[in-house]
C-alpha cells in the first residue's frame, strides 16, 4: 500500500509529511510509480516472505492500512499475510494508522471470524501529535477499544508538537509499548517537559524515543516490548 488521502480528508493535521516527500521525490518515481496516489501493489503481497529472517516490519510507513480508500477485501489480504498462523509467521508487525474507527470495524470482525490470537505477532496503533483536538482524543478512545478486544497496542507520537498534558487525563497507561518522536524537514522538537510527562505516564511500560526527540539533560530511552525486543537486538537496534 502507497499514498494516502487523510490529509485531504481533515484527519491529518501534520504539514511536514515525510511520506508525501518522498513518494514525490523525482529520485524514488521509480519506487512509487502513482507519487502519492493511494495504490494497493497486490502482486507484491507476498514479497515480505522473502525475508527469511525475523524482523519488526512497519508495514505503512507509506501510507495507512486502515484508510477509508481501501476496500475491505484488501485490508483483510494485508491482514492474512501478517497473521501468524496462515501467514508470513516468523515477522513482527507494527501498523499506525489515523483512522482507527475502521480498525475498530475490521478488528472486531476478525476477532469474531479468526480469532485475536491470530494477529498475536501485530501491534495496532494510531498517531498523535499532543494537540487539543477531538479527532486525537477519538484516536486514542478507539485505540483503547482494540486493546480491550486482546490485541496488542502501540500509540505514536511521532511528531510530538504540542504538550500531551490534555491527553494524558485520559489515562494511557495500559498501552502495550509509546514511541515518541520530533519532527525533521521542517525540524521541530519537543520540549523535554513533555516527554518527562509522557515517561511518567506509561512507566514502566516499554518507551522508544526516536533519535531526533532532542532530548537535553535525560539518556534517550530505547525500549521493546518483550517479543520484540530479541529481533530488536538481533538488528543491532536495541
């Protein structure tokens, strides 16, 4: 899945998107044949399986696997590959997306059809940036609904752009893993006294700070989950 269309739908609200960036950049046309058109490779499906050794896969760096663009039916062929008893089993996944109320829609399906064991090897997730707004606060309450069915979850903040103080009335502390991040092209990073606030929120649940938090006066906190963390240190990431 490449390109994406949340920022035309008013559910984006990051100007600096790496994703559009770089799928408009001349140089990788050849990568990203539609630029940023949202299109679903489907004779690449399966390429994933040419990986033959453990890895953490972020499978929507590109895009977002629960945009309202995508039918159903393509959704569940993403899903299938990455579940672990008829799929390619020895990765794991990390899926973020903006639109979580689909998540919710199709997860609770699949829970029901194929059970939430299934996708045991997948972290679900959304994406916030600490803004005041609804649609973040909505983000996180759908989020809570898919840790509340069994999956596993995993919340982004990545751009970090505004103080998380609101958010974190609504408790967040039974995540499963928080990757906190800063913003590069145009370069923004958050303010220390926010991640000090996100810490102490989640501790002692795993914590990925991403190198460009800027963090002044701390060590950067690299965390796993514990399933990921020998693939994490097998690749020199951890």
């Amino acid at each position: 899945m490449t390109g994406c269309l949340n920022r035309e739908l008013g559910i984006c609200n990051v100007d600096a998107c790496y994703a559009r960036q770089t799928a408009e950049n001349p140089f990788y046309r050849k990568a990203f044949l539609y630029g940023f058109k949202p299109h679903f490779y489907e004779e690449r499906i399966h390429q994933v399986a040419k990986l033959r050794t453990p890895a953490i896969i972020f499978m929507d760096s590109m895009s977002d696997t629960f945009g309202s663009w995508w039918t159903d039916e393509e959704i569940l062929k993403v899903l299938h590959i990455m579940d672990c008893y008829r799929g390619v089993h020895w990765h794991k996944y990390v899926v973020l997306t903006k639109n979580p109320a689909r998540m919710v829609e199709i997860l609770a399906r699949y829970a029901k059809t194929d059970g939430v064991n299934r996708l045991e090897n997948v972290y679900f997730g959304t994406s916030v940036t600490g803004l005041y707004d609804m649609r973040e606060i909505i983000r996180l309450d759908c989020l809570r609904k898919v840790h509340e069915m069994g999956y596993k979850t995993v919340l982004s903040m990545e751009p970090l752009l505004y103080d998380p103080a609101h958010l974190l009335t609504y408790n967040i502390n039974w995540l499963d893993w928080l990757i906190i991040g800063g913003q590069t092209k145009p370069t923004k990073l958050p303010e220390p006294s926010w991640i000090f606030r996100l810490i102490d929120a989640v501790s002692p649940k795993p914590i990925y700070m991403k190198e460009n938090c800027g963090v002044n006066g701390a060590a950067r906190i690299v965390q796993f989950p514990a399933d990921l963390l020998p693939i994490a240190q097998a690749w020199g990431k951890a």
